[in-house]
C-alpha cells in the first residue's frame, strides 16, 4: 500500500522560497500568478493494514513540523 | 566540571565548541556521539553544535532531534542540567520540541555569513550573566535557515518572560521580533543563531562570545 504526504505551510506563515518562484514566474513573463507556496510530497510505502492514524502520528512527530506545517495525507489504494 | 558536545553526521563545529569550552573549563569536554543512548554520568553542561546534521534533510535539526542522545538531552534538561545549542544546535532544539517556535529559511533566501550587531535582551539568566542588560555585542553568524518564527501569543510570552536572551539590531534573516537566541521556561536550555565560540580570543577579531561561556562556568560550577 503506498500513501502520499503532502506537507505544505500553514496559512500566515512567511513562505520565502514560494516568494522567489512567484517572482521567477514573473521575470518569465507568466502573468496573473496571485501568490505561491511551496511544500513537499512524502511517499511512503507501507504494510497492508496501516491505518490512517499510523500515519498521521509519523507526521505530528516527523514528516511535518506542526508549528509552522499542516500535512494531508492521501492512499493510494490500489498501487 | 564534565560537559559534553553532541555530534551528529555533518555537525561541523563541533571542535570549535570544543576548544571553547576547554579554553574556559580547562577540562575538554566528552564528545557524544548521536547513537549514544546515555551521557555521561555528572554532566554539567550539554553543548549542541552548529553544522548540517543529516545534511539538513526534512528540515534542519529535523532528523538530529530524534536521534537516540536527544532522548537522553532531554531527560537531561528536565532535571536542570544547562544545555546551550548554537545554530543548528538551536534547530535541533526547537525540533525536538526544548524550545518554542519554529527556524526557517532566511527570508532573504541567501546564507548569511558574517559578524552581526546584537541586544543582550536578558543578562539575568544562566547564560548572560557576564553581560549587561541592553549591552551592544557583536558575534558572527553562518546560516540559511535562522528566521524564527512563532505564533504572536508565544512571541509575546517569550518577551514577557524575559526569555528573549538576544536580539539582532539590524534585520538579518526576517526573524520575528529579530530575535537570535531565546531560553526556555525553566531557564536552563539557550538556543541561539550566532556563534559565541567563533568569538572568543583577540585573533577571532573579537571576544564577545567568551563571556557567554564564562558566564555559564562560572554559574555551573
């Protein structure tokens, strides 16, 4: 079974990196981008079984830092 | 005194903190390396390095934090035995959940590597005692990610208690409030950005950072 862990910053939270990529799509000449914000993508591949729980307690003590990070977790059943 | 600097794969000053200490203590301190479970026994003063633990990987002081020797950092620090963290240090604490608050990349995006003017916001505290309140000092810092970020309610908690240790005078990374070294509740874990052991003899072009280690001896003793 894998999982997908999307890690972005919470709402309010300075993004300096997105900051540069907005301004990057500008200098390329790509209009009418309001706003970018970068994260990450985990993926995990995990025993059958693990339940959602399992997985957002990886994320509350590792794969994201809740102080300044929300994280989405999303299965991808079948893969 | 016994002290002890923990290393992890890719702190990388490490030695510097060394000599710091032995320079002040007269007595070299134990190296610890990450795997290691226990300290040890009668440490005074636990030294957490700058550096690229686990190559920054995840986040900084991400991967370091939940290394087997954090386990025993903590416990330390819970029974009162002083633990300083320099830059990554101050990552590594404030990831594994000793400090408040959050480090992230410089809002300039660049590394910023030089010596930087700062407040001694608080010299009351275990860590500052050899300097006065509101004292300009200068020490040099290295780093890409040292914008400290926290909510506003502990921001404020944190100036109200008197545990903002030092304040940058000038913006250097966006942190808020620049602060640049903060203390815990409890008053005896210090995490800051600069490097006070890259300021401590005439031929480092400058001796603020001695004092810091002076100050904590001195109290530890």
């Amino acid at each position: 079974m894998k999982a997908r862990v999307f890690v972005t910053l919470k709402p309010g939270v300075l993004d300096p990196q997105g900051k540069a990529i907005h301004h990057a799509l500008e200098g390329l000449g790509f209009g009418g981008v309001q706003d970018v914000r970068a994260g990450k993508l985990i993926e995990l591949d995990l025993a059958d079984g693990t339940s959602d729980d399992e997985i957002a307690d990886m994320c509350r003590k590792l794969l994201a830092n809740t102080v300044i990070e929300n994280f989405r977790i999303e299965r991808l059943e079948n893969a | 005194m016994k002290s002890a600097v923990i290393v992890f794969p890719g702190s990388n000053c490490d030695r510097d903190l060394k000599v710091a200490i032995e320079l002040v203590t007269g007595h070299a301190p134990e190296m610890v390396w990450h795997k290691e479970s226990e300290l040890p026994a009668g440490i005074g003063l636990i030294a957490i390095p700058g550096g690229f633990s686990y190559g920054d990987y995840l986040r900084s002081g991400a991967m370091a934090a939940r290394s087997p020797v954090m386990r025993a950092v903590s416990e330390a620090a819970g029974r009162g035995v002083p633990v300083l963290g320099i830059c990554n240090g101050f990552q590594v604490l404030t990831e594994a959940g000793l400090l408040p608050g959050a480090l992230m990349r410089n809002a300039g995006l660049s590394f910023v590597s030089r010596p930087v003017a700062l407040t001694v916001e608080n010299a009351q505290s275990l860590f500052t005692a050899r300097y006065r309140q509101g004292e300009a000092i200068s020490i040099p810092v290295a780093h890409h990610d040292g914008n400290y970020q926290a909510d506003g309610e502990t921001l404020d908690r944190l100036e109200g208690e008197g545990r903002v240790a030092f304040r940058y005078s000038e913006s250097v990374n966006g942190s808020a409030r620049q602060i640049a070294g903060i203390i815990n509740d409890a008053g005896n874990v210090l995490g800051m950005m600069p490097h006070p052991e890259r300021a401590m003899e005439p031929a480092h072009g400058n001796e603020d950072g001695r004092r810091l280690f002076e100050g904590l001896l001195e109290a530890v003793a």
